[in-house]
C-alpha cells in the first residue's frame, strides 16, 4: 500500500483484505485461488456502485530459506512467471503446489496468490509496469502492474 500511497494518515481507499493459506499445508491449490478470483470479480461486478477497484496481489516470488535448498532462487522461472502471469496464465493454473515448490522454493509457492488477482482480471491485459531484482538477500523480489485491456 506504501508503494502506491505513501503514508498518509488515513488510506485514501477502502480496503478489504483476503487471506490466502500458504503457511499452514495443506495449502490451496493453484486452480482454487484462481477459482477464488473469479468469485471476487463476480462480487466487484455484482457491485452496484461505480467505484474502481484495484486488487493486489502479493507473494515471494522464488525463495527457500530452509533446508537443503536455503537461499535457493530461481531469477530465470521469476523473470518468466512476470511476464507470464500477464499474458498467459494458464500454465501456472495447472501446476500442482508441489511443481511451485520445485520451480519457485518452499516459500515461492506464495505466488499462488498472484493468481487470485489475475483471475479477477479480464483474460486480456496490459502490462503497465514490470520490475525484478534478486538482492543480496534469500528472495527474489518482483513487481507487475496490470490493467484490463479493452
């Protein structure tokens, strides 16, 4: 919220946040959350205001830090989940939990929550903004900002 608003005293926006498990397994599965989505944008739509809405979606992109695989980050799979999360989502619906956590780390499979955001989203959208860094630290970090196309 600090990256879109600063830090006033009061958000300028309403917010209603939605948890999403990806702590405690059993966690949902790539194709739930993106199932949670398409409710969401039946909601927003059902709305009878003219409100915008903007919905984020937050996660690690590639990280472990325990285990074998502590400090494991994967820049090649987070440079294409960025690109692909907006033009072609579908192969990251049908992966299972365990294939995140292969390609992404133990922790990177918090990018199952990214697609509760896209779900909520047209099928055709405009990548307005991209950013990736892999800092000295144990995850990748990323940044898309989406926008329904026409």
């Amino acid at each position: 919220m600090e990256l879109f608003f600063g830090r006033p005293e009061r958000w300028p926006v309403k917010v209603l946040p939605i948890w999403v498990n990806t702590i405690q397994y059993p966690i949902p599965t790539p194709q739930r959350c993106w199932e949670m989505g398409k409710v969401l944008r039946e909601a927003i739509e059902s709305w009878p205001g003219d409100e915008r809405v903007v919905i984020l979606g937050t996660g690690g992109l590639s990280h472990q830090l325990q285990g074998a695989r502590a400090g494991f980050i994967n820049q090649t799979a987070d440079r294409a989940w960025l690109d692909g999360i907006a033009a072609n989502p579908e192969p990251y619906r049908a992966m299972s939990r365990e294939d995140y956590v292969e390609q992404f780390g133990s922790e990177g499979a918090e990018l199952i929550m990214w697609l509760v955001m896209r779900a909520a989203m047209n099928e055709q959208v405009n990548l307005v903004h991209k950013h990736y860094h892999a800092p000295a630290s144990m995850t990748g970090a990323g940044m898309i900002v989406l926008e329904n196309a026409a």
